[in-house]
C-alpha cells in the first residue's frame, strides 16, 4: 500500500480509501459482525482513511463507523460530509455547525479530521435538486473556518460535483480537499477528453486543484459498480444507483463499460475492476482512490488492484484510442 499527502492538511492518507456510502453498503446493510469484521481487516491491510456522511443510510454509516473504530481503538482518518437541505439556507452556519455536531456524535470523536461539503456546485442556487451557489459557498467557508479554530474540525473541503466552469472557481475558496468523480468512462477530471466527449467534461478538476494544493480524494471510481461489466448488485449494495457524470442509466453505463474490456484482453490487467482501480491510481495527483465496499472480497480485490499500482504505460494508447472514438 502506498500513502500520499492530503494537500496542504498535513494529514497522509491510504491510496486506497474505504467508501462508506450505501452504493458500496457494507456499512450501511452489513450485519453489525459484518461491517465491523471489513472494518478491522481494512485497517490490518493498511487502510487509514474512511470517508462518510450523514446521508449514508441516514445516519447508519457514520454510527456504525464510529462504533467499529471504537471498539478497534483505531486510529484513522475519518472524512465526513454535510448537505444543506432548502430549509437550512436562512441560516447556513448555525446548519453546518449542528451538522457537524451530530456527526462528531455519531462518530465518537472530539474532532473531524475532515467535513467536505456534500452539495453540488452551480452559479445559481438550485434548492429542489440541493445544488448551492458560490454565494452559499461562502458562507459553508466561513461556517468551516469558525469550526476549525473551535477545533471541531482539522480541516475541511468540497465535494467536485456540479456545473464544471463554477467547480474551478470554487478551488480558490481556500478549500483543503475536493471529491473528484474520475473513471474509465469519464476520465476528464485527470485526462484531456476531445470536444465531442458524451459526457461532461470535468476540465482536468484533479489536475487544477492538485496545482492549488488541494488534496484530491477520488470517487465513483468503478462508476458505481458498473466498471465490474455487471449490472448485478451485491445484497449489501444500494440495489438502484443513478450515474454520475456518465450514461443515463447504470445499465448504460455497464454496456459502456465492456469498451475497456480490451484491457482484459491484451493482458494489461486481469480484470476490469482491477483495470478501474488501477488507471486512477495511476493518477499521481490524486491522494486516495475511494472504493465502495459491499464485501470482504470485493475490498481485498481492491486492495490487490492499488498494490499493483498504475497500468502499464502502452495501456495508455489503447484508453486514447477508446476514449477519442466516443
Ligand atoms: N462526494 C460525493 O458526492 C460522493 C459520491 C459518490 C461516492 N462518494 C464516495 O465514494 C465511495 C465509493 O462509492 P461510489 O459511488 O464511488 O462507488 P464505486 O466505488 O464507483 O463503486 C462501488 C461498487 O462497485 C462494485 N464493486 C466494488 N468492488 C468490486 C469488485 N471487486 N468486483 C466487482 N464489483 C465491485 C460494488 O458493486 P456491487 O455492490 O453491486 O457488487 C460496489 O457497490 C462512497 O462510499 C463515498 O465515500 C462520494
């Protein structure tokens, strides 16, 4: 297992990272024996980074996280979220404190080594869908900041989703992280895409953000399983998954996925998840690569993956290729 810098926060993390969310689920649909058993082997592998939110099974995944690091004694990186619901936006600081505060329970800790703004980002507000704006952003700053000198939290950052244009203004907030959505499907947040791209294009975010010091944590990473080739879903998985930045559908984006198969078949890899894994550990700029954890197994196929390290370099021609033809 290899470790890299989080950016400027001075903390140094796995480069591989235990997703916590319920699209993975373990921690959120795993039987108490069974997440904690994950846990425990994840941080006997090397693991020291999990990342969570309050809206991972309501609650579930920061409560069980908690649970299962405490009894571990475990010292790790935990990174948590929040989301500000339309009701929350008179009053955006006192929001994001009280958020910060249920977590800290849920969680068992003093501090938060890091809370990430879970909205995504366009000019405007967007309050149905749960988008904010960069005036919103502001005010997450200011909340972030106060919480930091309270020592609530060590540090604190923002999540890469949203309109494109307004995701590189908002890498000079002063955010420390940022959650960049980076696959073989849509790898334009780290790789250059042509014009005619199907998908949206991210502008090579990891890339400026890593020039800014940020640290960059990676997701949807197997595009939410679909870079398994398989439309099956584990029974701990989130069973219906929306795409993000890909396909319209998660079936879409799984017959999309068989593109890359011609990794497998040269030999570059000896699976397409290991393919996944390895093109955005590959990715230098980025400081842990997330995956969401339904299994035991699935984590050690994982793990496997990050110790073999990036794809070899004439894997790199044949992706140009795939991605040129979309
Ligand atoms: N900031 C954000 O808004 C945001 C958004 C998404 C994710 N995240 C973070 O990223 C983490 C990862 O979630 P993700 O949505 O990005 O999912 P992902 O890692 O792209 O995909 C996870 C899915 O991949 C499949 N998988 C994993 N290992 C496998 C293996 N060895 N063989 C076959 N299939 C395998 C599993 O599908 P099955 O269970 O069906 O087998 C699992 O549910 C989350 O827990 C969260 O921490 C953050």
């Amino acid at each position: 297992m290899h470790y890299r810098p989080l950016g400027k926060t001075g903390l140094t993390v796995s480069g591989l990272g235990f997703g916590c969310g319920a699209v993975g689920g373990i921690l959120v649909n795993g039987t108490q024996t069974e997440l904690r058993r994950a846990v425990a082997h994840a941080i006997e592998c090397g693991i020291t980074y999990f990342d969570t939110a309050p809206s991972y099974g309501n609650g579930q995944s920061e409560q069980n996280l908690g649970l299962a690091l405490e009894e571990l004694h475990a010292n790790v990186i935990v990174g948590t979220k929040v989301r500000l619901g339309t009701e929350e936006l008179g009053n955006i600081e006192q929001a994001v404190a009280q958020s910060v505060e249920q977590s800290l329970r849920r969680l068992r800790r003093d501090q938060l080594d890091l809370i990430q703004l879970h909205n995504p980002l366009d000019l405007e507000r967007h309050p149905q869908r749960g988008w904010l704006s960069l005036a919103d952003v502001a005010q997450v700053v200011a909340a972030f900041q106060s919480l930091q000198q309270a020592g609530k939290v060590r540090s604190w950052g923002l999540n890469g989703l949203g309109h494109s244009a307004v995701l590189h203004q908002a890498l000079a907030s002063g955010a420390q992280t940022i959650q960049a959505c980076f696959n073989l499907i849509n790898p334009s947040a780290g790789i250059p895409v042509p014009p005619n791209f199907p998908f949206q294009d991210y502008q090579q975010l990891i890339d400026r953000a890593a020039e800014r010091g940020l640290g960059v944590i990676a997701i949807r990473v197997l595009a939410a399983g679909a870079l398994s080739g398989s439309a099956d879903r584990h029974p701990n998985a989130a069973q219906s998954v929306e795409p993000i930045a890909s396909g319209n559908s998660f079936a879409a984006d799984v017959a999309w996925a068989r593109r890359f198969d011609t990794l497998v078949a040269e030999g570059y890899a000896s699976s397409l998840v290991e393919a996944a894994i390895r093109f955005v550990v590959g990715k230098p700029e980025v400081a842990t690569t997330l995956v969401g954890i339904s299994s035991i197994g699935q984590f050690d196929q994982a793990l496997a993956a990050v110790n073999q390290g990036a794809l070899p370099p004439e894997a790199a021609a044949q992706l140009q290729t795939i991605w040129q033809s979309t």
